[in-house]
C-alpha cells in the first residue's frame, strides 16, 4: 500500500529550484560523446562545496567534507537530526546514457527510519535523478524498509512535482563498506512512470534525520551515467 508522504515547505521549494531554471540548467555543462559520463566532487570551493555543486540545507546545520580516498575524491555527508543536500545541474539523455551506477558507503543509519512512515522517512543516503517535466526518482538505503518498496511522495497542486522512491538497499548488513549500484534509468523510468522520460537535468544527493532525532553518516564517490552496462 502506498501512503503519501507530506514533504515540507523546504524540500518542496529546493525540488522546484531545479526545474525552474531548467533554461539555464545546462550552462557550464559540457555534453560529450563518450561512453560514459563522470559526476565527480572535485575542487571544493572555499565555502568546502565540491565546484558545480550547490549545498541545500532544509533542515539543521550540514556537516560535510570533501576528502581523498583511493585518488578519487569522496564527499562525507553527517546529519544530526538534520535534512540538507547537494544538488548538481546536468543534461543527459538517458536514451543514450540508460544506466547510473554510483557507490556509497553508509557508517551509521538513522535508528528506526523508514520511507513508509512519514514521521520516520529518514534515510542515510539518497540519489535523486531529476528530469525535465517535475519528475524525479529517488533511490534510497533505507533502514527499515525492504528492498524493492516503492513509494510516491508527489506533491500535487499548486506544485505538481512528481517524486518515486525505489529502496535499493536495506539495513546494516553492508555498513562500513563501499557499495557500488548499477540502475537502468530508462527501464526504472518507464515502470514508476509508465511514460517515456525526458532530459536529465539535475542529480541530487541527500541525507536526512530530522524526522527521528537521529544521526546518519554515509560517504557518496563518483556517479556515473554510462551508454552500456558494466
């Protein structure tokens, strides 16, 4: 059963800051022919915000590094009963660039959180594929809620934002452990939408607990959009 999440004023108005400047998303964006698209968090900026990034603080004070690990650059997100993002634009085609594969390494999720609660939808980590149209799928490690649920936290009018949750992981198990995804956007797309998609334009990577108090800790590497899969 799918239950509505109601999402807070913030978050509503940081979605819509993506697809509102939708004209302008593609400025600084370089489209290339290759096999595969890089999303990195390289050259942080004084303010310690990875270049090209923009850091989204719904909820709380965000604590974040940028570090090196195995000569990649991560990104180490911290919530402490907090909610904030970072959100990079993009353009892709996901008709010629159909899969996302990403790695994240959660440390610590959010005690009894749970996409199917509203009063507990804290996760340790998030990625958000935002596409032209207010549409948007969000793939979650959740803490309570198995693999394979799906939910819809769209929010209707005057907003009309479209948003799917798929959980792709669930539980401890793998903590401490980079855990790498691989997701056919195109497949996910037409099955949570029964639609064809449209242009990539953004990508989002979130964490959040402020709905349980908590704290979470995760570490996002690089995101790659590629034309085959691995």
């Amino acid at each position: 059963m799918i239950e509505r999440i109601l999402i807070p004023k913030a978050f509503i108005i940081s979605v819509l800051a993506v697809f509102l400047v939708s004209g302008a998303i593609s400025e600084g964006v370089e489209k290339v022919a290759t096999e595969e698209v890089v999303i990195s968090f390289d050259a942080p900026q004084k303010d310690g915000v990875p270049k090209g990034w923009k850091l989204k603080e719904k909820s709380g004070d965000a604590e974040f590094k940028v570090i090196k690990e195995d000569s990649e650059n991560v990104i180490y997100l911290k919530s402490n009963s907090a909610s904030f993002s970072f959100e990079k634009p993009i353009d892709i085609d996901p008709k010629k660039y159909p899969y996302v594969v990403w790695k994240w390494k959660v440390l610590k999720l959010p005690q009894s959180g749970d996409v199917r609660l509203k009063k507990k939808n804290d996760q340790a980590a998030q990625l958000l594929v935002l596409f032209e149209g207010k549409r948007s799928i969000s793939y979650v490690w959740d803490t309570g809620a198995p693999e394979g649920t799906v939910m819809d936290e769209s929010i209707g009018w005057p907003v009309n934002v479209k948003i799917k949750v798929l959980v792709v992981k669930s539980g401890g198990a793998d903590l401490n452990k980079w855990v790498t995804f691989e997701r056919n956007i195109l497949e996910d797309y037409r099955r949570l939408y029964n639609e064809e998609p449209t242009l990539i334009k953004g990508i989002r990577i979130q964490i959040n607990t402020q709905y349980t108090g908590t704290n979470a800790e995760t570490f996002f590497g690089n995101i790659v959009f590629r034309k085959a899969s691995r």
